[in-house]
C-alpha cells in the first residue's frame, strides 16, 4: 500500500544546498532531500490558509511486508486543515531494522538533520516553531521528543512513547548497534552516543526540556517501568520546576491494547486539543 502511495504522488528530489530555493506545491508530494550521499524524504502537505504545522514520525514496521521511505499515518493527512510534514527514517536503510529512533551512523545523527531540514522547510512556509506540532508513538514518540528538542518553542505530543532507547527490547536496540556501529562495543556506543537514546540526556546537554504532552497507557508495564518512571527521575534532576511543568502527562488504562496506540478518534481529540491552545 505505501508504495503505491509513493507512486500516486508527485515527486520532486532537491540537494540540501537548493533547499531554500524549492517551489512549494499546494498539493500533497514526496520531498527527497540529498545529503551528503544520506537521502532524506518527506510527505509533505502544504495548507496556503495555515501557519500551523504537524509533523508526525513512524514507529516500528514490519520490513518484510514492506520496505521505507515509511510514513505511518499517511491517510491522515485529510483529517486536518493545518500543513503536514511526514518524515521517514534514513536509519531504516542502514540494514534489515524495523526500528531506527533516528539514531543515524557513527558520524551523523540523523533526528538532528531531520531537525535541519525542517526549520529551512518552515522558514519557506512561513511557520514559526511555537505553531509546530510533533506527533508520534512507541518510536515515533522517541523521535517527537527528540525533534522538539532540537526545534525549541515547538511541542510534542507521544502516545507510548520511548524515553530511553536501551530500554527496548533488545533484540531491536542490538539490530541497530549492529548497523549503525559495527565497528564499537555497546559501552562505546553508549558512552558516546547517550544523547541520542535518552531524550533526558538530550534535553540536559541543552538545558531546556521542550513543551510534551505524554499520552500513556498504564497498563503497559514494560512502558512504565523502563520509560515512564525512568523519565519522571530524569525531569527531577533539572531541579528546574519550569522544566517539569513543561511536561504534561495524560494516562489511561487499557489493558488489551498495552503498548499500542490510541485509536484515530481518540488521537484527533489531543491533536485539536493542542491546535486550539497554539
């Protein structure tokens, strides 16, 4: 279905460096972003009448299904009258990885390019960060948080998300040291790189914790313990209580359903929720 998806859509490929120069179509399109050999892509669906802007993250697949650019969430792009941006993840090329969090490669990390790519496509549409959105569950939601980070004065909204990268299960966390590091141990990868798989370490190294509205099922108890629990300790440390009220935590409890994400309806409710507040 997707890539019928990719092929229903106009595409337009673009270097990093014409970035800024790009026709922005008012029709939905697959943006193609060369950089540096790493090819970046976008769903993108630009509304003229509105200066807000969603963009939404995918979390795990199933790549013997299908194969990236991945965009979850695609059919939603007509449940809204604000723009959209769908981004796929450039980790997921590195090898066979259902999942990638944005992780990148030993000497590029690729949430923060996504960041960069972003800002340059908000500047052309005339956005501002405090009128963006980043939505996304599981390791989308991980990749929200992580963008909002990088994209201050904008918000995340996560549903089941990952805080801390590690704390997956680990046959996904080893899949992805294996080809994003082949040649480090997993105490290199994590003395290095602890700033890319726990959004608390992000947020310490720039002293500022984003705006998150974090939407949890409690009777996930693989969540609470490794993510929830350990990401209200993380908060704690900034002895900042500017930075805790910054995030605001909705939880409920659905015990069929466990990790997996809130319906479209229910999902609707806290985008419009926050879209009414900007």
């Amino acid at each position: 279905m997707l890539e019928l998806l990719i092929n229903t859509y106009p595409q337009t490929t673009v270097n990093f460096e014409d970035l800024e120069d790009i026709l922005i179509s008012y029709e939905p399109f697959i943006l193609r972003v060369l950089k540096e050999g790493v090819k970046f892509e976008f769903l993108v669906r630009i509304k003229e009448s509105s200066k807000k802007l969603l963009v939404f993250g995918s979390g795990a697949y199933n790549p013997e299904k299908m194969k990236p650019p991945v965009f979850q969430r695609h059919t939603w792009i007509n449940k809204f009258e604000e723009s959209m941006i769908l981004y796929n993840d450039p980790t997921l090329y590195l090898g066979p990885l259902s999942l990638g969090w944005g992780h990148g490669t030993t000497n590029r990390f690729y949430l923060e390019e996504i960041a960069e790519i972003l800002q340059i496509i908000m500047k052309r549409i005339l956005v501002n960060a405090n009128q963006v959105i980043f939505y996304g569950s599981s390791g989308g939601g991980f990749m929200s948080m992580v963008l909002a980070g990088f994209i201050q004065g904008s918000t995340a909204l996560v549903n089941n998300p990952q805080t801390i990268v590690t704390n997956y299960y680990q046959s996904h966390v080893n899949k992805l040291f294996q080809h994003s590091h082949p040649e480090l141990t997993i105490e290199e990868i994590n003395r290095k790189y602890n700033h890319r798989l726990n959004a608390i370490s992000l947020f310490k190294k720039f002293n500022y914790v984003p705006k998150i509205t974090y939407i949890q099922n409690v009777a996930c108890e693989h969540d609470m313990t490794n993510h929830v629990l350990p990401f209200i300790e993380g908060l704690k440390e900034f002895n900042k209580i500017t930075h805790f009220h910054n995030v605001q935590f909705e939880f409920y409890y659905d015990d069929e359903k466990g990790h997996n994400p809130l319906e479209l309806e229910e999902t609707l409710y806290y985008i419009n929720k926050l879209i009414k507040n900007m």
